[in-house]
C-alpha cells in the first residue's frame, strides 16, 4: 500500500527551489536520513527518475519500501533510524541501487583540513580530487575540492546524467573544501565540478584539480582513477640512487617529445607501449643517462608542447594510461637510465575549464594582471605567496617523484618567477614589500620545494631553467640559496650557438664566446642545454645555424657536440640533434631519422654515442664538473689560428685529458702543446675521424712528447689538427 507523501516532515519550498536550481548551501541538512515527531524518514531528491525503493537487509531479509513524491523530485519514505539503507532507483536508463550519498558523516579527516589550510598537505593527491574509497564496507568515491568563495557545489558525469541536481557536495568549515561520497561508482567514472560563484553565478564546469586521469583532450571531463596499480622492479635502482653524489656522476640527458618522437606519419602519436619498445632501446644504445620529457602533465593545446599544462597530477592521456607510464619509468630504470620530468609551476593556461576563475574568483592565480598574467605566454600566474597553491604545487611535484620513481624535475621557467617585472615595462609590475623587484614568495616557495625533495625524493634532483644570473640557484637553502640541484647554463648556450654560427674565418676575433663562461663556469652547478627552444619558432636546426658547405656544417656540428661534451658541465642534448635534423622541430611532423646510406648523419649519431663512452668511461670529464681543479686552460689566446686547448681532470690523481679544438677548416700540421707527462699520448676521440664522416686526418692514434718547452711545460708534442675538429687525448705511458 503507497503512503500518504502528508504523513511525512515537507521539504520547505525555499529548499525545494534551490534543490531544482542546484545551489542549495547545505543539501546534508535536508538530505538523507531525519528524525521528525514521528521517527525517522529518508529523503532524496531524484529529479528525473520513474520511481525510487528505500530498501534495507539483505537477500531473503531484503526488504523494499516505495518512496513517496509529489512530482516535484522529492522521494521520500520512512527508515528505522538505527539500520543501514539503500535507494534502488528506476531511471530512464535503467535501474540503480546504492547507498545514499547523504547517509554518511564526515569524510575527510580534521588534520587533512587543517594541512592543506596551511600549505602542508603533501599527499592531496590521495585526499582532494576523487579517490576510490570505501566507508563502513560500501565502495565508492570521495570527491574533494578546494572552492572556498563558492556558494555551491556539485559533482556531475556520466554517473548522474550530468544533473547538477542530483550530487550537490558539502562544504567543510575552515579553508573552502568541498566533499561528497558517491557510493556505487568507481575508477573509470568521468565527471566535473559545477561550481556557483558568491554572487549565484553559474561557472563553467571544472575539471579536477586534484584528478589523476583526464579524458584524451580535446574532451575535457577528469576520470575516476586510483593511484596506480603497478608493481616496481627499480628498489636496486633506487637503492643506488640514494647513494649517489649526483654532482660527481656522468649525466648526460636526450631531451625528448615523447609523441613526435614516436611519430612516424602526420597525425599518430605513439604510446608509452611503443616508448618502452622503441625509445628505451635508442638510449641504451646511444649511452645517455637520462631521459628528460617534455611536459607529459596533461594539457589541453597540443601545441604548447605541454609547456601549458592544467592536469599537474595527471600523465597526459595522449600516450596511455597512468600505469602504463609507470612501466615506462621502470623499464628505463631496468635499462640503467634515469627519467626526468619537464615541470611547470611558473603558469598555467586560461581555458575555461581549468584553474582560471576556478570558483568565481582568482583562487589559484593573483586578481592584478600585473601580477598574475604572463603577456608572454598569454597564461596565468600561480599565487605562490597563497599557502593553499603553494601547498597544491609541491603536492604535485612528490606526487611525480614519489608515485612514479622519477629521478628529477626540470622547473620550467625559474626566472620568470624569481623577478616581478620579468618582461614588463616599468609601472606593468607591482614591487615587493621592501620595493623591489624579487619575488620573495617564490624565493621561498623554491626553496621548501628543494628541502622537501632533498627530504622525500631518494635522491632525485631538481633542475632550474634559470636565464639570469640570479645568485645562489644552486647553493643549498641553509646557506640562502634556491637549493636545486643543477641549473641550465643559458650563457653558455647562447655564446656557443653565437660563435658557430660565424664564418671560420671571423673566429679568431671571437674567441670570447668560447672563454667567457669559463669564468663564471663553476659559480653554479650547470647543465649544458642545447634544448627545444634553439631549434624552433624561425630559430632553425642545430645544423642550419653551422656555415659553410655540406661537409663543413657538419665538421662544425661535430666539433660543436664535441666541444660541448668535453666542457665542464653536466649535458642535455633534444631529439634530433645528435644526428643533424635538417629541419626545425615541428611537435606534428614524422621525427625524421636518417637513412641508413646517409653517411654524414649516422656518422653524427656514432660521434654523439662515443662521445657519451668517452664521457662515462673517464671520470675527468664528468667528476669535478663544478669545480675549477677539474679545469685548465692550455690554450685560449690563439687568434691566429683560433685554436683552443684544456685539460680535464679528476681527483684520482690520474693525469689529465688534453682536449684541442680546431676552429677552422685549416689544417694544423706540426702544432706544438705542452704536456705534463712524457712519453705516449693516445688519440681517445677525433672528432674527424671518417667513421663519423670526417676526412680521416689526425695523428695515427698516437703521438709522442719531445723535450721541447712549450706552455709552461717542459714536454710537448707536435700535433696535426684535423680541419673543424676536436682531439681527446691521454697519457698511455712513458714509452721507449
């Protein structure tokens, strides 16, 4: 017999109205289970449905009560107060039984609340967002936002028709979040956040924040996703990691789009699959160390290259599942290869469903343009002075470390944080509170992100894109510095590029560009990038800035690579590079490898693959990377014939490599240098060689001191320099 819908307590109809127009304030308050003069009774809103059954005990105790409504969405029926209940719901679609989302307490804890309010919850990735949970033995989801100047929100997804009726969330006192169980969905669910703003405006719907998985773009809708399921082969990797004095090992990086890598026509992308069975191989074959990856967080615009990334817990979707990257990461550590991440706290893009305006206000980015817009980039700022976002930041970069094994994080952008007027004319920017031009929340942003990864990450490091000379990037945080690790040396690049690029003939006047940055060379732990950014935007390939014929732009790139590799500094070379990529890089075209008869280009990838032995093999190019002991000048005033000349060494008293640099297309026959040591000196690398796809000239592999003074010392030898070539030598012993 269907009861009387006037037997039980009315939902007043200022409650009703904001139910329908999904903006009620507090939906616990009228939802779920009640006591009223009578008992107890359940209330549901259900807008849309055929009919609903409040159904309690289980199989032959199973029993069902018809729920009663008016017509207006309201179903209500009588519940003991004291037993579990279930709703089984007839929709259109099909009929659905689960708990009430309004049947429990409280979810989050009051030190999860209290944590983010102070920018110290770590694992928000296991709080906010949407985390399978399970409460009381009932399976479900917990949705968790931060959106504290909202006057409502609700979870919508294929789930609840994307009703922003039927999941309103309930807001926890304190800083802001918002919070609802979903019982009976799971990993896989995709949904949004239907945000009302202070003034009752309706935003656009959001993606989460917090969310582990996104649809492939261009759909935009965040996917229900625990953390990954993935059993690790690397504890020997890490174990050895945490060892390890990153500064005094050989780290030589291959920059990489993981999709145009893999591309091999217009419009396919590859995945993380293909990357294990294609990428990994390559590097192990080429000898890098490491792998760094263009940003795979996922981001809406293909073409940003990731560099405008909203999903800053999420791997893109472009490439596969979050697991499968995981395997990735593994089987690079199998392979004896470290991954590092590009990272992005320096901005983010505006689309509308991402951070920007998240809950009607600037929530994640600053209110003043002058502040919080990168005119640049046409993308917002990160509030790094907000504890809230500041906390949200670093929760995302342990997230990868932790979560995903990575061995670094490259920070995008460091400079354009560390200064206020950074690309802004005078009166576009806003002083700090002493009047100057440094922002000193992001100095201390940096500087807890470094103390947190020195603390968490196992011996993972971090890396600055940094372009000015800002002091100390490298220095540890007790001593005022920014902490990282290592830091680009952009100087360098620029003046390296700067000098092959002029006629050979020209060269000598400029030997500047080769010695500058041996003066400031050891002030900061650097990195050598020859990156993404110098091969694209009218900028051209690496082999297009060298002059000359053919057989000299590639001697010079040769000679460049090789330069690069025997100077002090850690090295990072993007895709394409190491073999001399005719074109610029372009994100959507096939990665185009060379042919097997191309003499010139296979060459190129041997040199690079021996240059890497040789920098692996002699701890006196890699040991005292960053300090001036590890370095000599023998050579650096030669005008003349432009020639240079240093020596590298490490601190097992072994004698040191000689390096000479011809920077001509002349041949140098009968050129004397001082050496150290007497006897036989062994051709280690030549940069000519016809291996690589040089003339073959040079010095039989060997050569012999005479006692003749030059430079100081008292043995030399009498060399033949290669045209547009490099020498490694070392001391092989005394000889007859």
């Amino acid at each position: 017999m269907r009861q009387s819908a006037s037997s039980l307590p009315a939902l007043a109809q200022h409650d009703l109205v904001l139910l329908e127009e999904g903006r009620h304030p507090d939906p616990f308050a009228v939802l779920g289970r009640h006591g009223f003069a009578g008992g107890s009774f359940v209330r549901a809103f259900l807008p849309g449905c055929n009919y609903a059954e409040l159904v309690t005990g289980e199989d032959e105790e199973r029993n069902a009560v018809p729920m009663v409504t008016n017509g207006d969405g309201v179903f209500q029926a009588p519940a003991p107060a004291d037993i579990p209940y279930r709703l089984r719901i007839s929709w259109p679609d099909g009929i659905v039984e689960a708990a009430d989302p309004y049947a429990f307490g409280l979810s989050l804890s009051e030190d999860d609340i209290y944590l983010f309010a102070e920018g110290r919850h770590f694992d928000l990735a296991t709080r906010l967002g949407a985390n399978p949970r399970s409460f009381d033995g009932i399976d479900g989801v917990l949705f968790a936002v931060w959106a504290p100047n909202a006057s409502q929100v609700a979870v919508v997804g294929n789930f609840n028709g994307w009703d922003v009726r039927r999941h309103p969330m309930r807001r926890r006192l304190g800083p802001g979040i918002w919070e609802l169980f979903i019982p009976g969905i799971g990993p896989g669910a995709v949904y949004k956040y239907a945000i009302t703003g202070s003034n009752g405006e309706k935003l656009p719907w959001k993606a989460d924040p917090l969310g582990r998985r996104h649809e492939e773009p261009p759909r935009t809708g965040s996917i229900v996703s625990a953390a990954p399921d993935f059993e690790w082969d690397d504890a020997r990797w890490l174990k050895r990691r945490e060892r390890a004095n990153p500064m005094a090992e050989p780290l030589a990086i291959y920059e990489v789009h993981v999709g145009s890598w893999l591309r091999t026509e217009w419009g396919r992308m590859g995945s993380w699959e293909e990357a294990c069975d294609r990428l990994i191989p390559y590097l192990e074959y080429m000898g890098f160390s490491h792998v760094e990856l263009l940003p795979i967080t996922e981001h809406p615009f293909g073409g940003s290259w990731g560099y405008q990334p909203l999903g800053l817990f999420a791997p893109t979707a472009r490439l596969g599942p979050p697991e499968a990257f995981a395997r990735f990461v593994d089987r690079c550590h199998a392979a004896g290869i470290g991954v590092i991440l590009d990272w992005v706290p320096a901005h983010f893009p505006s689309d509308e469903h991402g951070l920007a305006r998240f809950d009607g206000t600037a929530l994640y980015e600053h209110e003043d343009p002058r502040q919080g817009f990168h005119r640049d980039w046409n993308t917002l700022i990160y509030n790094v002075g907000r504890r809230e976002v500041r906390g949200f930041l670093i929760a995302s970069a342990l997230w990868w470390l932790e979560t995903f094994h990575l061995d670094g994080l490259r920070v995008d952008a460091v400079a354009s944080m560390l200064y206020r007027d950074y690309s802004r004319e005078p009166g576009e920017w806003v002083p700090n509170h002493l009047g100057g031009r440094e922002n000193l929340e992001a100095i201390s942003f940096f500087q807890e992100l470094n103390t947190l990864v020195g603390a968490r990450g196992r011996g993972a490091i971090t890396i600055a894109e940094e372009s000015t000379a800002w002091p100390g990037v490298t220095a540890p945080v007790h001593h005022g510095g920014l902490g990282f690790h290592f830091k680009w040396n952009m100087g360098w690049m620029h003046d390296t590029l700067r000098y092959f690029a002029r006629d050979p003939i020209h060269r000598g006047y400029h030997g500047d560009d080769v010695t500058f940055g041996l003066i400031y060379a050891f002030s900061e732990n650097f990195v050598l990038p020859i990156s993404h950014d110098e091969v694209v935007h009218g900028k051209g390939s690496l082999i297009a800035r060298m002059p000359g014929d053919d057989w000299q732009r590639f001697a010079n790139l040769r000679l460049c690579l090789s330069l690069m590799w025997t100077h002090p500094g850690k090295k990072l070379l993007f895709m394409g590079c190491e073999f001399g990529q005719e074109e610029e890089w372009n994100v959507d075209a096939p990665f185009p490898w060379p042919a097997d008869d191309d003499v010139r280009r296979r060459g190129t990838m041997q040199l690079v693959r021996d240059l890497n032995a040789l920098y692996r093999g002699h701890p006196a190019l890699h040991r005292l990377d960053h300090q001036a002991e590890g370095f000599g000048w023998v050579i650096a005033d030669d005008q003349a014939n432009a020639v240079f000349a240093f020596t590298r060494s490490a601190s097992d008293g072994r004698h040191p490599l000689l390096v000479i640099a011809n920077m001509t297309p002349v041949p140098r026959h009968d050129y004397r240098i001082g050496v150290a040591a007497a006897g036989l000196w062994a051709e280690r690398l030549n940069s000519d060689a016809e291996i690589y796809g040089g003339s073959g000239l040079g010095n039989g592999g060997q050569a012999a001191t005479t006692p003749l003074a030059s430079h100081g010392q008292a043995q030399s030898l009498s060399l033949t320099l290669p045209p547009l070539a490099l020498l490694v030598l070392e001391h092989a012993g005394a000889g007859e």
